[in-house]
C-alpha cells in the first residue's frame, strides 16, 4: 500500500491509483511493498536495495529489452529523475513516502490528478502512458498492461470509477 496519507495525496481514489501503478510495475508484492525493489526484479528472484538515504543509482543490465536501466522503487524512477525531482520537491531521501511524493508529481505533470479524484481512471491511465513503461500504449517496447487489468488493480485496491 501507499505510504503517503490520504490527506497529502488527494484522497483514496488516488491512493488506489499509486498501488494500481506499483501492481502494474511489478513492484508491489517484492520487498517492502515495492519501495526497494531494483529493476528487473521479480517475486520470485528479487532483488532489493538496502537503504533510503538516496536512489540506489545501480544500473541493471537487462539483456533481454537491449537496455540497461537505474529504475528503482516502488514507481521505478530512473536515478536521473530522482535527482531532479528530490531538488524540485525538496526531499532529503528516497524514502517510501518521498517516492510517493514522486509518483504524485509525475502524475500531476500529465495533468490526470483531477481525472483520478473524479473516477475517470482510464483517462488518467492513457495520460500518465508517457511516464511509466507498463501502462497500455507507453510504448517503450516493455511489457504493456491491458486496461482491464489495471482496472481491475484500482478497484481492488479501493478506487471508484467511472
């Protein structure tokens, strides 16, 4: 589950879409739901990072994309990003909260916050495509979730849509 409060993230709707994000990442049933987890990780074969002071800032070979990738946490936000938005938003470390903190901004960068408060799910999701690999139409040549999928993640992390 997110770790940020409901108050900070704009209500439950919200907080449903950060655990749809990290279901759809791959993220949210390894380690400490998601927020250690290294690309490339899975249930299965996880591999975590040890502590919150800063983005672990490792970057993972992975052979079979052709790339190699930083993407770290729960949202799996490159090094690069993390950089820019720590600063941006004043954060001293890439704890779980900070990295909620970070998806939210993210989202709020495609203009879909008001779309999730309101229920407009899908919406948002077509939105935020350009900033996370594993949404339907990104494009990034990775795994891309199907809407119903996600749909399905949201409400059983208790979103309402529309």
């Amino acid at each position: 589950m997110a770790r940020i409060s409901a108050i900070e993230a704009g209500g439950r709707n919200v907080l449903a879409f950060l655990d749809m994000l990290a279901t759809s990442e791959g993220t949210a049933t390894i380690g400490d739901d998601g927020y250690n987890v290294l690309v490339g990780s899975t249930p299965s074969s996880p591999r975590l990072f040890a502590s919150y002071a800063d983005h672990p800032r490792v970057l993972v070979d992975l052979p079979r994309l052709g790339i190699k990738s930083s993407a770290a946490g729960r949202y799996q936000v490159l090094a690069r990003y993390y950089d820019a938005y720590s600063q941006q938003l004043g954060l001293s470390n890439f704890g779980p909260i900070n990295q909620d903190r970070i998806a939210l901004q993210l989202i709020r960068e495609c203009k879909a916050l008001d779309d999730i408060r309101r229920g407009y799910v899908a919406t948002a999701i077509r939105k935020c495509r350009s900033r996370w690999a594993s949404l339907p139409g990104a494009g990034y040549g990775q795994h891309e979730h199907q809407l119903d999928t996600l749909l399905a993640a949201y409400h059983a992390a208790d979103g309402i849509s529309i």
